[in-house]
C-alpha cells in the first residue's frame, strides 16, 4: 500500500515561475523524505523534514510538513529548465514508503 | 567515491530465464534495498538488508531472491523470468540512524538503475 500520494501528477510552468508539488501520508511518520530523479537516473535525496518540524529550507526548496492533516509540501522557487525532473516523497514510519511522483516540465 | 554501483544496467531475458542483478556500494552502509520502478506505481521495495547475512521480504518479494553474503554486495536474483517482471530495478543503501546522527544516515543513497526487459 502506498503510504505518500503525491499531487499533481504532472506539472507545467514556464521557467521562473514557482512549482509546488503535494504528498499525503497515512500513518503517523518519523519523517518525510523528497528525492529527485531526473530521466533514466537513480532518485537523488533533496531534502528530509522530522516529524517535529514545521518547515524547512535548502536553496531554493522550501518543505513544510502538517502532521494533523499528514500532508506535506515541496516548493521550488524560481523555477530553472534544469529542475525538470520527477519528484518524489517518501514517508518514514516503519519502514520507507514511496508515493508515485510529481513528474515537474519547465518551460524555457 | 563511486557511491551505489548496478550491473547490469540493460537486460533482456527470455520467460524462464534466470538472472542476477549486481549492487555494489562503497559506503560500508549497514542497510542495503531493492526497488522496482513501474509506471504509475513509484517505487515498490522488493527485499531489504540490515546487515550481512541478513535479508527481509519487502512489499512485492514474490518471482525474487536476495543474498548479503558481504556487506559490500546486496544480488537480486530472478530464478525463472515473467513478462510482469519487465521493470527498472533500483538498489539503494543508507548507514545505520543513530540518535544524534546528522540527516544522512536516514536517507537512501540509490544507484543508477537496472532496465530488464522479460519477452
């Protein structure tokens, strides 16, 4: 079973713009993990947020975390062509637990 | 530093073939897991390892075998190839968390991945 579901599915912008990509989760987690993949690549890890934090920075990401409505969010800013990739969460309970990914397409 | 190494990276079986998939990673990471990547489905965890000598069935371990026999290697293995096998498979390893241990411990390190087409 799926513990993160992530929304879109798939998302355009035009470069520049500021892309945001959901994930809700089932049970209650440890933390919650956003990976990259760019295509035909392995998932690179972006950024890990504790299930006692709120939000967190790095660069141009920006996650937060609800654990009340167990849903957490990706934000990149200032959207570059290079950031055209899937993004993935995973949810931390038990066990690591992967949602089907954001596939994000920026547009030069 | 070569970080999560997969051999090989393409493949194509004939139904009843067996294979080995290799995953070598150069980071004396305790974990060790083996992933397949389907269209629509994210990724599923096939098996998993603690340590050497050590395996666990993940969520979709059915037509797989996993052998740690060093701490070094995590093989997957299919014992006689199925069409619904058609994947690309991903290996990933991460350290053991500690408490106080910064971030990386908990996040997965993952190779380049594995195309294994089964006709």
């Amino acid at each position: 079973s799926q513990q993160g579901e992530e929304d879109p599915q798939a998302l355009s912008i035009q470069e520049g713009e500021n892309a945001t990509m959901n994930c809700s989760y089932k049970t209650s987690i440890n933390n919650l993990q956003w990976y990259r993949q760019n295509s035909g690549r392995g998932l690179v890890h972006l950024i890990l947020i504790r299930s006692n934090e709120r939000e967190k920075h790095s660069g141009r990401l920006r996650v937060t975390l609800d654990t009340s409505k167990k849903s957490s969010s990706l934000l990149i800013t200032a959207s570059r062509a290079a950031d055209t990739a899937s993004y993935f969460c995973a949810a931390r309970a038990q066990k690591l637990v992967f949602g089907q990914g954001t596939r994000l397409t920026i547009n030069p | 530093n070569a970080g999560v190494t997969q051999t090989p990276k393409f493949r194509v079986l004939k139904t009843g073939q067996s294979m080995t998939l290799l995953c070598a990673q150069d980071m004396n990471h305790e974990y060790m897991y083996w992933y397949r990547q389907d269209p629509g489905m994210g990724l599923r965890l096939i098996h998993y390892s603690v340590g050497e000598g050590t395996t666990a069935k993940g969520e979709v371990p059915d037509g797989y075998n996993v052998s740690r026999l060093k701490k070094q290697n995590f093989l997957l293995g299919l014992e006689s190839a199925a069409p619904s096998q058609t994947s690309v498979y991903f290996c990933a390893s991460r350290g053991t968390p500690r408490e106080g241990v910064l971030v990386g411990a908990n996040v997965l390190t993952f190779g380049a991945g594995s195309r294994l087409t089964v006709l």
